[in-house]
C-alpha cells in the first residue's frame, strides 16, 4: 500500500488524494453495508451519524492525513513498519483510557514493538525526523480510531464492515469541508505553510493513465482490505486480524527495495526480527503459557497422587 501511495503522491496533492481513497474506498463497501443493514433490520439514526463522524473524523482526517504526509516526506518502508505498530498502540489507549487490562504476554510483546521500533528509528542517528514523527504520530491514532471502532460497534451493534463503510464516507466529507477550507482567503492563509495545505484540490489531477492506479489504492487496498480486516476482526479477535500489521515489516522494505530503490540498512532488518518476535509472542504466548502451565498442572497432580 505504501509503495502504491507514493507512486501516486508524485501526482496528487497529498490530501487529495486521501480524499479519493476514502471516499471512493467507502462508496465501494456502501452496497455491502445496506445489504447487512436490512439483513438486521437496522436503521441509521443521528446518533450513529455522531460515532461514524468521530471514528472517521480520527481515521481519514487525521491519522491517514499523517500518514499520506509520512509516506511523501520518508521512506515508504519505514512508515509502513511504523504504521504496523497501531495495534500496539491500541492496546495501550485501550488500558489507560478504557481500563483494559493486558496480559503478561501481551506487555511483552509491547516492549518488544516499542524496542524493535527505537531501533528502527535509530533516535541517535536521526535523518528525517519529522518523516518519522508523522509515521508515529499516525500509527498513534490509527490505534485510536481500531479502539473507537470496536467501542462504537459494540455499542451502536454494528457490524465492523458497516462501522468501516460509513466511517470513510463520514471522514471523506469532514475532510472534503477542510480541503474547501483551504481556498477561504484568510483561512489558507493560515494553512499556508503547511505542504499541500494551500488551495487543496479535489479531482484536479485525474487521468485515464492514473485511474487503475487509483482504482488500486482506493477500492482494493483502501474500501476491500479495511472491509476485510475489520470482519476478520468480527469473526477471529483482534489478534489474528492484526497480523496483517505483523507481517508488513517483513515485507515492506523487501517490496520497496525492488520497486522504490529504497535501500535496507541493518538497524532495520534487527528492529524488524525484534518486532516479529513480539508478533509471535503476541500470537502464540498465550497458548505457550497455558500448555506450560497445563504440563506443569498434570506434573503436579501426578506427584502429588504418588
């Protein structure tokens, strides 16, 4: 996805093209989303209106903003391994905010994300740093809006794909309304310095040559793989449906190097072996613990017969 959108960012404004993505990805999930409203028998009322705009308003405004913004000022392989790490972040949201509590598991495999990053980051040898705090800041709230997503499904009884579909469509206008912001005199003269703020067009850029490209970036990866990772998340919990996010940093730099030229430096490939160890332990440390403590159970049991 990345390697796609930075392809596409040497054409498009960068909130342009955010705009697109979401706004034709949640149009591409509209059919789905009504077929399961009148399956259910649901009816949209304002309330739900209210979650669909803050969970957007966080989604495409913000973090996908910092994030197509990361993707034009660093490496596309570095902000997809620090986009992978959302789900860290959301885990941690979910127990200072929400009281959630974590696992001995899955505080390890939090400070291992946090490490492996650090040393991806390499804070001591910083290049870019602001390409790298809009990564983190995006990956922040792209953890914040999983966390609003789950909390406002369960308590409006949506379904993920429905919560998704009409979470791009709510964030795609929000953010249509700041992109006309921008040609208000006073307005884009304050936004002025801020790159790709000024007089933010809509479909200026379009082209038969850049629709498949579009079509790429904003039914399939955008409206497809958010619909899906979401029902995923429905049907397996959130840790299957987060390995996605697991499986990126492997794949990112490999992808980029091929198509992008983007070099791989060893800190990378280390933070990146420490960041899938934490996925596994993620994935699997639970199920480690309780056959442990099964055997060692069994162990004593039988001792104690004897």
């Amino acid at each position: 996805m990345e390697i796609a959108l930075k392809i596409a960012g040497g054409s498009f404004n960068p909130i342009e093209l955010n705009f697109i993505r979401f706004l034709c990805g949640g149009l591409a999930l509209l059919p789905i989303a009504l077929h399961t409203l009148h399956n259910h028998q649901q009816k949209l009322h304002l309330r739900d209106w209210g979650a669909f705009a803050l969970t957007g308003f966080a989604c495409v405004v913000v973090s996908m903003t910092l994030y197509q913004m990361a993707i034009q000022a660093t490496a596309a392989s570095t902000v997809a391994i620090l986009l992978s790490a959302n789900p860290v972040f959301g885990m941690l949201i979910g127990l200072i905010f929400l009281g959630e509590k974590m696992t001995r598991t899955n505080t390890i495999a939090v400070c291992l994300t946090l490490v492996g990053l650090l040393i991806i980051i390499n804070p001591f040898k910083l290049t870019n740093p602001m390409g790298i705090l809009l990564g983190l800041l995006c990956s922040i709230t792209f953890g914040l809006y999983g966390v609003l997503s789950r909390v406002n499904s369960g308590r409006h009884h949506f379904d993920g794909l429905t919560m998704t579909c009409f979470s791009f469509i709510a964030g795609a206008a929000e953010l249509g309304l700041l992109m006309l912001s921008t040609h208000i005199p006073g307005e884009a003269n304050f936004l002025r310095g801020i790159k790709g703020f000024s007089d933010v067009p809509f479909f200026a850029n379009l082209s038969w040559s850049s629709l498949p490209l579009l079509a790429y970036v904003s039914i399939l990866v955008t409206g497809v793989a958010f619909g899906l990772y979401f029902i995923v998340m429905d049907e397996a919990g959130i840790p299957v449906a987060s390995l996605i996010f697991f499986i990126k940093p492997a794949l990112a730099p490999v992808l980029a190097l091929i198509v992008l030229g983007e070099p791989i430096y060893a800190n990378t490939v280390i933070g990146i072996v420490v960041i899938l160890i934490g996925s596994v332990v993620t994935l699997v440390g639970e199920k480690i613990a309780l056959t442990m403590s099964s055997w060692f159970g069994s162990s004593n049991h039988g001792h104690n017969h004897s």
